[in-house]
C-alpha cells in the first residue's frame, strides 16, 4: 500500500474511525476501489460500519469481495452489514460465502487469507443472529472484523 493507506489503516485500528475513514475514502477513490489492497476496503468498511454508515460499508465491503471473492472475513462483514440493513436474503448468501472460503478442505488459491478456529467461531455467531432476525428475534449486533497481515497470514482484532 502507501504511506497514507497505512496511517489510514492506523487510525482505524486505533479507533479513530472517522479520522480513518475521511483520510482512506478519497484515496481510494482516487484508484478505483477495486484497485485497491482488499485489507485496506475491508477497514473503510469496518470504520463506516462502526460509525454506523451503514451503505458506506456495505459499499467497501461489496468492492472487496469483488477484489478478494475468496476471502472469507469479507464475505462476513458484508453479511453483516446486510443483516444490520435488513437484507436476509442477501446476508445469508454472504455468509454462505464466508462458511465456503473458510473451509480449510477447500482448496483456494495461493496467498488467500486462512482463517482459524475464532473466525468460524464468529461466522457461526452471525449465522445465529441471522436465523434470529429471520424469525423476528434480533439479539446482538453482527461481528464484522478488521485484519492485516501478509499473504496467508491473519491477524485480526473484531467488533
């Protein structure tokens, strides 16, 4: 990435989302979102959604799966973000999305993000709240995660 995604994604992290996102958003924009390091997409739409702009991420979210279809923690957020807006229809093909890529007998391809044992432990959670909301009952706020890291490797911290 840049010296600017990086203090971007640091502002993120340190969560002074509104100062992250209003510094990450016209940078990338400024390269087209789906040129963008998918990492970087996925913490514009952490920072919206816990701003609760929820189209804004849903908007990040969408341009990273496009970016990074096989990566499964975005696939999550994006399902989350449609729970929170109400599309369970769309939220449960996301997730769907998210328990496929995680799988770890599927086979993807080389330097996708791998996910551990607490990420599915999360989908699983965002899977319930999706079968609660589905049945009128919304309990919790879906978890939507923020990740860094090298090719294959996650680290990750959620909210």
């Amino acid at each position: 990435a840049s010296l600017l995604g990086d203090r971007s994604f640091a502002l993120i992290c340190a969560q002074r989302f509104g100062e992250g996102a209003a510094l990450l958003e016209p940078h990338l924009r400024g390269r087209s979102f789906e040129q963008s390091p998918s990492y970087l997409l996925n913490a514009l739409g952490y920072a919206r959604f816990q701003q609760q702009d929820y189209e804004r991420a849903l908007d990040a979210f969408a341009s990273g799966t496009r970016k990074d279809p096989q990566n499964p923690i975005l696939w999550n957020n994006l399902g989350a973000t449609k729970m929170v807006l109400g599309d369970l229809q769309e939220a449960d093909d996301a997730m769907v999305q998210a328990a496929e890529y995680s799988d770890p007998k599927k086979k993807l391809k080389e330097g996708s993000v791998q996910v551990q044992e607490y990420h599915q432990q999360i989908f699983l959670s965002n899977v319930h709240e999706l079968m609660n909301r589905a049945n009128g009952q919304a309990s919790i706020m879906p978890i939507v995660e923020l990740w860094w890291g090298g090719e294959g490797e996650v680290l990750s911290a959620s909210t």
